[in-house]
C-alpha cells in the first residue's frame, strides 16, 4: 500500500476512484464499501484510493465528547492495507480543515492533486463544512466536473444498520457477540505490558497486565473475557480481566489482565494484541480470596471448552 500524509506528493491520475471516511472500525459496512472500491477499480483498471482522517472528526469537533475509537491509527492502515487497498491519504483533521466547504474539497483534493473518475460513499455520507456535503450535493458536483458518484446502500445484522457508533454501545452494554458480527473479525485491543502489583501470580494465576497504545481506544465493559493474545505474532489463549479487582480493592481504574495459557514468560514491555472471543461474565466482588481462586478456575475450565468448539480457522 502506499501511504500518504500530504495531498501534494501524490501522483496525479484522472483514472483513479476514490472513497472517502473516517472507517473506525472498518466494520463489514465499510468492508461494503471498500469491496465496491475495488470492484469498480479492476473492472475499469482505474487506481483505487480511500482518504482517511485522524484524529476522529468528533474528537475535534466536540471538545466535551470523550469519544474512544474502534480502530487506532496503525490498525486502520492494517485492515485496509489487507482488504487490498492501493492508496491510502490520511489527512490530519483539524478544526481548520473542518471549514473547507465540500465544493472546495472536492476541487483542491480529488479533482486538482488526486484526480478522479468515480466517487465510492456510503448511503448517509457528508463531506466538508458542517456536513453539508450530502449525496445530492456531491452528484450534483460530480456533474459539474465529470465524475460519477456511487452510493452503497448499509449492511444490515440483527435488524439494524452496522455502524461504528452502535459497535462502541454494543461492547460498553457487554454484547460482544453483535459488536464482534458486525466487525466481521473479533474485537481487539493493542497494548503493552506494564508491570503492576503481582496479584495474580500470588495467588498462582500470573497475569500480563496491557495498558492500550492509544489513550482513545474503546475497551470494553468491565468483566472476564475469553481472549487470543498475539505475542511477537504467536498467538496465545487466555482469560482476560477488565475491571477495578473489587475484591482486592486496589484500583481506582480500570486494568487490563490477561492470564495466558501454558505460558511463564517475562514480556514486559512487550506489544502484544488481544482478540476478545467471548465474554464469559461480568465482574463480581468475592468474599475472600479462596471463592475468587475458585472462580477464576471455572472461568478457565469454561474457556478451555470454548475453545474445542471453536473452528480455528476462523477465529480472526
């Protein structure tokens, strides 16, 4: 893929069709998307280009919204570097940026440095100054500079429309299920290892503890979770804590713990990245320390029967 932070080092080609988002998530209604990206490219062997923004335009347009996000910065360019994405312009939204008018984005980005042939947007896209470049809009721009804009309609799973919004509900209200189909892929978290109080080796379940590598990533509600954990690209199985450890009484935040299966190794400081699988319960207080003992050995009995139902082949 080539990569891209400034419109003015692109080469400029008049075959080129575009798409246009923010794509948190890259869920399988953008997936929608990017698939008609890249049919209408190689059925007219036009250049295939998506522009991205970060941050999140809500990040910077609603200072008072603690938006967290989906996908950071380095899993987007991933997911659409592996959907087969040509070209990626990944534009740094500001609040000046957020005062282009959409006819003159259109004109200083897609038809002046880029060059375009055809428009890829989804069924309720806006582009430039307060939104106020709706499809009507655009087609009616496209005529005036002789491109052609194509609209895909939404995905639809368990009677409502994918969005990126209603995935983040979905795994702050324990769904995991929903948000994991309408990702297409189970929901991940990348982190680092931090050290922390050992409370679970010394109670014989050693546990890496992750903080997120981006502040802004969504981690999801409180509770334990069966998880994959890629380390230096092995993958792991485990059981994965989210929560404040009400029974110890320590934390005034919540703390990522994963204890990894069949696995004593010292990775601090290591990245890892962890798939959540499955939740298997909510977070609960114990009255001592034996019940969470054998609580957290139930939880792994449970995950280690998940797992044999599991096809492995499509766990991600």
């Amino acid at each position: 893929m080539n990569y891209y932070n400034d419109v003015n080092n692109i080469e400029y080609n008049p075959d080129t069709v575009i798409t246009i988002g923010t794509f948190d998530g890259v869920h399988l209604g953008h997936q929608k998307i990017i698939a008609k990206l890249l049919d209408e490219s190689k059925k007219e062997n036009l250049r295939n280009f998506v522009i991205t923004f970060y941050p999140h335009p809500r990040k910077v347009l609603s200072i008072d919204y603690n938006l967290k996000i989906l996908t950071d910065k380095t899993e987007k360019l991933e997911m659409l570097k592996f959907l087969g994405v040509q070209n990626l312009l990944n534009i740094n939204f500001t609040k000046e940026f957020s005062q282009l008018e959409y006819e003159n984005f259109v004109k200083d980005y897609l038809i002046a440095k880029i060059g375009i042939k055809k428009l890829v947007v989804g069924y309720d896209h806006r582009l430039g100054k307060n939104a106020s470049g709706k499809i009507d809009n655009l087609k009616k721009i496209a005529e005036k500079y002789n491109f052609e804009v194509i609209v895909v309609d939404p995905l639809i799973i368990e009677n409502e429309i994918i969005s990126s919004t209603k995935i983040r509900k979905h795994l702050l209200n324990s769904e995991l299920d929903i948000a994991n189909k309408s990702l297409g892929r189970n929901y991940s978290i990348r982190g680092r290892v931090i050290h922390g109080l050992q409370r679970g080796r010394n109670i014989g379940f050693p546990t890496a503890n992750v903080a997120t590598i981006d502040p802004d990533k969504l981690v999801p509600s409180n509770g334990v979770y069966f998880v994959q954990i890629d380390i230096e690209d092995t993958p792991y199985w485990g059981v994965m804590n989210i929560g404040l450890r009400p029974t110890f009484k320590d934390l005034t935040e919540p703390l990522i713990e994963v204890h990894i299966f069949d696995f004593d190794d010292d990775i601090y400081d290591y990245d890892v990245n962890i798939h959540l699988i499955t939740k298997v319960r909510d977070e609960k207080q114990f009255n001592s320390v034996d019940d969470l003992i054998k609580q957290i050995k139930d939880d792994i009995n449970f995950c280690i029967e998940y797992k044999k139902s599991l096809n492995l082949n499509s766990i991600l």
